[in-house]
C-alpha cells in the first residue's frame, strides 16, 4: 500500500467521524427540543384542567378531537 492510499484513508476515516459526531450532536438537540415540547404540552393540560375547575358540570366533557 503506497502513502497517498494510506493517508487517504486516514482522511476519510476522520471525515466519516466528524459526521457520526455532527448527527449525534442534531439527535441530541432534536430530543432535546421534543422533551421541550412534551413538557410544554403537558403544562398546558394541567392548566387547562385547572381552569376547568369552576365551570359547571357538563362543561367539557364531550370533546370531539377527531377534526
């Protein structure tokens, strides 16, 4: 194996990893960013709940989520 293979191999081993680094880091942050959410979204519904709290009964109750 001549060294322009070798050192060619080499580069392209250190540009195969800067890749796995760079996806791992955007899985990270995109996980990161759907926990956010989740948790925003949980928030929101126990507000919401609690909001609910004094209206009357019967309010509320059949919710059509399908549209």
């Amino acid at each position: 194996m001549d060294m322009m293979s070798m050192v060619s191999g080499m580069l392209a081993a250190q540009a195969g990893n800067v890749q796995m680094q760079v996806a791992a880091t955007i899985m990270k942050s995109d996980a990161n960013a759907e926990k956010s959410a989740v948790l925003t979204l949980l928030g929101a519904g126990l507000q919401s709940a609690s909001s609910l709290a004094n209206v009357g009964a019967g309010i509320g109750g059949n919710l059509d989520v399908t549209a």
